[in-house]
C-alpha cells in the first residue's frame, strides 16, 4: 500500500480483445467521433515510454495477467493522487467526452461514461 502511496514509475497495461466486452458494471461503452478517437490513441502514444532505436516499446514484463495483455513502460508517476482513474479521466477529456474533474476511483469515471451513454 505505501509503494502504490509514494511516487513511483509508472506503466500502461494494455489488453487486446478479438470483439468488444460485452458491457457490465465495469465496462461501458462510447460514442466517439473519429477526430475522438485519433485523440485518444495519440495520449495513450503520448503516454508510452519513447520506443527504441527500431521503433519499438518496451515491455515491462513479456507477460501481464493473462496470455493477451502486456504492461509497457510509460512516461510518468504514479502515486496515491495521480491513479490509472486520474490518466483515464485526463485523457477523456481531452478527447471532448464526459469525464469527472478528478477521480482517484472508477466509480465517478464509470458513472460519467454511462451518463454519456444514454440516449
């Protein structure tokens, strides 16, 4: 708990999916125009640590949970205020989509993303 607590590097974990989840409680999906969306990849570009000489990023670990995600280096800090919830919340709203002012939880990123969702 102190080492997620105190600045520390920080990491994108990146998962890759065949089709979308399905939506639950803890996926929500967006409407997003292109111009968003080439928005959104460029942070997360923004985001990674600069590739190698080839072009490459460097992995972490070359395993995360699973056999189908992966935990890049990435530019940063993360501490007790500046979560994966703050990352997502800043970048939402540089792409125009709702998002919470601050959140350090999901709970208010999730709840702006299903407000913007309804018809």
């Amino acid at each position: 708990i102190l080492g997620a607590a105190l600045p520390s590097r920080t990491l994108v974990h990146v998962d890759f999916y065949r089709a979308a989840p399905d939506s639950g409680e803890y996926v929500v999906p967006l409407r997003v125009t292109p111009e968003q969306y080439r928005q959104l990849v460029a942070q997360v570009r923004r985001s990674l640590a600069p590739p190698d000489s080839l072009g490459r990023y460097t992995l972490r670990q070359p395993a995360g949970y699973s056999a189908h995600d992966f935990f890049f280096r990435a530019r940063g800090r993360y501490h007790l205020l500046r979560t994966c919830n703050d990352w997502t919340t800043r970048s939402l709203r540089r792409a125009g989509l709702r998002a919470p002012l601050k959140s350090p939880l999901a709970a208010p990123v999730l709840h702006q993303a299903r407000r913007s969702a309804r018809p």
